[in-house]
C-alpha cells in the first residue's frame, strides 16, 4: 500500500512539473525566438584564389572544399556569389552544392543550391547569386563542391567569384519544440476559416513589421488587389516548422535584405498555416520575380522536386497540407472574387502570360518550383479550392488602397473604407454591429486615433443599416497625424461581430503624415554677382518651392529654417546676424502652402582667403526632420 502511494505521489509530482513547464513553454509562446546568423568568406586554398573558372585547356573543373566549422550549430545554410554573364545563348553551366555534418565525419548527401537570382521586382542585390531560400540542413560543419564545365573550348569559361556562406541558428528552445510535436494535423471543414499562426506566434523577431520602419531595410508595404496565386516549395526539410520559418525570414530579411519574409504564406507537412509577408491582405510581396503585385505567394515547407539531389526520396505533399492550401485559397478566393480554377492574363512588371489562377512558381520563373510532386496536383488542387470557394458566413473584398496623406499635424482626416460582402451572411449596424476593429494586435492603440472612435480599438460601426451579400458596405472614422511623425506607415484593421472575434482578414491602409519636400528654385543677390572681397558682406535670397503636403511656418513648433548641409557643418561664410553657425536663417514669409514659393533671406560674411568656395545648403524641420536633399548650393568667389 505504501509503495503504491509512493508511485502515486511521484507520478503526481512528475505531472505537477510537466504541467509548471507546459505552461511556462505556453505563456513563452508568441514572444520572439533568438536567432543567431554568421556570414563566412570561402576561400579554395589551394589556388589562393576567390574566383573560380576554367583553364584555357578545361571543358569541366570540379572544385570541393576543405572542411569549414561553425561557430554553433545551425539549422539553415545558404552561399551566395557574383558570376559573369556570358552572352546571348551561352548556358551558365555552372552548379553549387553544399553538405553539411554535426561531428565533421558523418555528412549529408550533397545538396545541390538550386535556382539563384532575384524574386522581389525591387531586389536589391539583383546581381548577387542568391537561393531563394536557404538549406534546410543541420550541422556544425560544411563544405562546398562546385562544378564548372562548358561545351567546347570555344565557350566562354563561365566564373564564380565571392563565394560566401550564411548559416543560421533558429532552432526552437527544446521544450517548446517537444509540445509543438504533440500539435495533431490540421483538418478543417469547408466553411472553417483556416487557422493561421501568426508571426507573434512563430517567434517572428519583428512581429508586426515595424521593425525596420525610417532604416535602409524597411521593405515598405505596398497594396494592389490579388488577380493570381503562385504555389512554391522550400526544397528542403525540416522536422521543426517554425524554425524553418524563422531561418527562411531572417535569411530573407538580412541575407538578401529584403527586411522581411517574401512569401505570404507558408504551410508545413501537418498543414500548420503560418503567416509570412507583414502587412495583411493584399500586400505585395516577393516570391515570384516580376510578377509579385497582384498575386499571393504561399510555400510549402518540403522538398517536392523528385528529380533534385536536395529532395532524395522526398514523399509527396501529405492530405493535411493539401488540405490546408485548398482551404486557405478557397477562402481567400472568396474574399479576392477570383475563380480559381480558370485561366486569365496576368501581366506582371514586363510581360504578360496566360496563367491558371493558382499556377506554379515554374509558370512565370526559370525554375522547377514547387516541384513536380506538386506541380502534378495543381488541377486537383484547383478543382478543391473551387469546390470550397463561397461557403463563408462571413467573408469581405477591401475596395480601397488609397493612402491616407496627411496635410498637417493634430487636425482630423475623415476617412472612408468600403467593403464588398462577399460572404452568405448580411451585415448589419444594429443588431449584432458589424465594427472595424484595429489589429496586429487587436489589443493596441493606434498613434493616428482621431476623435470619434468608438473606443480605443474600435474606429467605426458600419455606416448602412444592412449590407446583404454581394453589396458594398463602408465605415468612416477619423485620423490624425501626432506630432513628430514622419515617414510611411501602416494601419491594419479586420471586420469582427460586436463582442466577437475578428471575422475578415487583416486589412491595411497606408498613411503619410506631412511631408516636407522643397524643389531648390535659385539664389539671388542684393548688390553684384557672386563676387566678393575678402571679409565683405552680402545679402542673399535662396527661393524653394514647397512640393510636400505639409504647410511651412516661419514659427511655432516646426519652422522651416536654412541650414548648412551636411547636418552639423560650420559655414564658411558665418555671419553674426545667423541664428548659429549652421543656422543661416527662418522662412521670410509667416508661411508657405504646398504649391507655393518661399524665400530665405540672409547675410554672409565672405572668408578671409581667397578663392572659389562651394557652400551646400538644405532645409529642416526644426525638432521634427529635414527635408529632401535638393542639390541647393551657391557658389561665391573670394578676390
């Protein structure tokens, strides 16, 4: 007896634990996940040599590496190189593998790096060899085999030069990836809204895209209405999804600096969603090169191009991940109005093509994606996702994608978004109100919150009585742009139910506060030209036109003032009468509307050398920013 209330007890005990973990595992859940990316140069030590090409004598060279080591243990890995280009009909031949080892003796198969080159329209390495995602792999260490061959002699030998490596470390902590084990396949119904892990969820570092807003990486969203859906493949495996998603977005954000994830979705063997591209519904991601604006991009986690050294006795995509994607494009084609399983003409950035609506990655780019395990089933995969479409009580097409520009600071903006009902139920604005909620996340207040509201996360009711299915329904609210913001934003809403949660995707609109812009017009000056005696004096009039949205003072909070560019530099021609030696002066008239003229007076004080001086001026925002670069300079010559 008493041993059975021992073993009682210790297993009470070893529940009371797993419980105190299980919750500390859930309430870590949502919250960001380290990760770790190092960048290492490869060098073929043998020939002292970053680039690699063909001998005068070589039809085909074979160059495999010595053994590198990590720093740490990686779960993802990915080269990148400049190669030249070698003229109209010569084939690159050229292929990049890499495997990878936990202990330096035990080694993957090779893995062949696949298709490289840009998919954002606005890559900004478009030159640079880049995949279009990482591998996959873990490891400690790895090495590299590259093969170049040619034709004939006569071929142009292609080369490869600046090879690097990127391994990444966005391994999920061990307990949080145990309990994601016990998570079942996804299995949902036709008239199931799809779930959807979102980036808070998935450990995403920069949860809501906000992270890199007013920095060189900000990949700022962009709007267009979806006309097309491209399915893709990541090739490689991973047995933990959200670490695969977490290394395909750092890798993407910093590795090809996109400064997010390009694909809108991605979905794993159990037919887990997970969020990717910031923004909500309708925003322009980067997934298929050309073709991004107007179409969805969503990837499955897996290797399905049987024929690819990477995907080695890879199983085709599981029911449960089919299953996920028909549901998920079902839902979405409802919201878009598209059919999709038809063809159309879809004309990306420089050509048009006749396109199923949910085609493969393979149909607009050079290259095998999603692989031929998919590819094969997009008829089915088409006939499902039409079979699903329109069985949503609740389903709704954002009409507007206007930005929302502001032209002064604390003042309200109404604002108008209409809604198509593309669901089978009405919305009303009495019974049971159909609201516009604030989301990612729907807990937030939003800085641009305008008097009205019907609380702090609820700008507007639904202004019709009834909105039956198929007609439009709108909400107004106001805006309003706080002091000291600058730059692009973005607003996200969704439709939700009264009391109840959201029912719609997340909506975004763009919003610009002010913008100061000036067009540098000339300068003039009150006595002669712009020659001076050493230590004279001389009034000069700068004149700019005002080509922002915001309206220049002369006082209060933000005047418009000349200064010295660049910010900080201490002007060859100081003149006591300055507000500093940086500050030349204010805005001569009380103020200046967009559109209009303003003049900037001022006195120099010419340098005691002579010679010819170049002074380079701008205009700033006091306390707030400076305006554009306008190339505004005069030039003085001192006799």
């Amino acid at each position: 007896m008493k041993a059975n209330l021992r073993t009682l007890s210790i297993l009470f005990l070893a529940g009371a634990v797993l419980s105190t973990l299980v919750a500390i595992a859930v309430s870590k859940n949502g919250t960001s996940t380290p990760i770790r990316r190092d960048e290492q140069t490869l060098l073929d030590r043998s020939a002292k040599t970053t680039t690699l090409t063909l001998g005068e004598g070589d039809t085909e060279k074979v160059w495999e590496s010595p053994t590198f080591k990590a720093k740490y243990l990686f779960n993802a890995i990915a080269p990148q190189w400049e190669e030249e280009e070698l003229g109209s009909g010569q084939t690159k031949n050229r292929q990049v593998y890499l495997r990878t080892s936990r202990d330096g003796k035990t080694w993957s198969e090779w893995m062949d790096v696949g298709e490289v080159g840009p998919l954002r329209d606005d890559d900004p390495q478009p030159r640079t060899m880049l995949p279009e995602f990482p591998l996959l792999a873990e490891g400690k260490f790895f090495q590299y085999r590259v093969v170049l061959k040619r034709d004939k002699l006569s071929d142009p030998a292609p080369k490869i030069s600046g090879l690097k490596v990127t391994y990444i470390d966005s391994h999920t902590p061990l307990l949080t990836a145990l309990l994601d084990k016990l998570r079942p396949e996804v299995t949902t119904s036709a008239r199931q809204e799809p779930v959807v892990i979102s980036r808070a969820k998935w450990g995403n570092p920069d949860p809501y895209g906000q992270r890199f807003r007013g920095t060189s990486r900000w990949w700022a969203p962009t709007y267009a209405p979806v006309k097309q859906i491209f399915v893709h493949h990541t090739v490689f495996n991973s047995s933990d999804s959200a670490a695969a998603v977490r290394a395909v977005w750092e890798y993407h954000t910093y590795t090809r600096g996109w400064g997010d994830i390009g694909y809108n979705y991605l979905i794993d063997r159990r037919g887990v969603i997970y969020e990717g591209r910031a923004g909500g519904d309708n925003v322009v991601a980067g997934h298929t090169y050309t073709y991004n604006r107007r179409s969805l991009g969503v990837a499955f986690l897996g290797c399905f191009q049987s024929t690819s050294s990477a995907c080695a006795g890879a199983p085709p995509p599981t029911a449960a991940m089919i299953g996920s994607l028909t549901t998920l494009l079902a839902w979405k084609s409802t919201s878009y109005e598209i059919n999709p399983n038809t063809t159309q003409t879809f004309c990306g950035l420089k050509s048009c093509l006749k396109l199923w609506t949910v085609s493969g990655h393979r149909d607009a780019n050079p290259t095998a994606c999603p692989g031929n395990l998919v590819y094969n089933q997009l008829g089915a995969i088409r006939r499902q996702t039409r079979d699903k479409k329109n069985t949503w009580q609740y389903s709704a097409k954002q009409l507007d994608f206007g930005a929302v520009s502001f032209g002064d600071y604390g003042l309200d903006k109404p604002v108008t978004i209409r809604f198509k009902n593309t669901g089978i139920a009405a919305w009303s604005s009495t019974a049971n109100r159909m609201l516009l909620k604030l989301a990612n996340p729907s807990t937030r207040t939003s800085i641009f919150q305008g008097t009205g509201w019907l609380d702090a996360q609820t700008p507007a009711v639904l202004n019709e009585a009834s909105v039956a299915p198929g007609e439009t329904g709108s909400f107004t609210f106001n805006l309003q742009s706080p002091l000291n913001s600058v730059g692009y934003y973005f607003e996200s809403f969704s439709l939700a139910l009264e009391g109840g949660a959201a029912l719609s995707p997340v909506f975004s609109v763009v919003v610009l506060p002010p913008s100061y812009k000036w067009k540098f017009l000339g300068v003039s000056y009150s006595v002669g030209s712009n020659s001076m005696g050493p230590g004279e004096k001389k009034t000069v009039t700068l004149s700019a036109k005002n080509v922002g949205t915001a309206t220049w003072v002369r006082d209060g909070s933000h005047p418009v003032q000349l200064r010295t560019w660049k910010s900080g530099r201490r002007s060859s021609f100081y003149d006591v009468s300055w507000l500093s030696p940086t500050r030349l002066g204010p805005l001569d008239q009380a103020s200046v509307a967009p559109g209009e003229i303003g003049t900037f007076t001022f006195t120099i004080t010419s340098p005691s050398g002579e010679g010819r001086y170049d002074e380079r001026v701008n205009l700033a925002a006091a306390g707030l920013t400076w305006l554009n670069d306008a190339g505004a300079k005069f030039t003085i010559y001192v006799r």
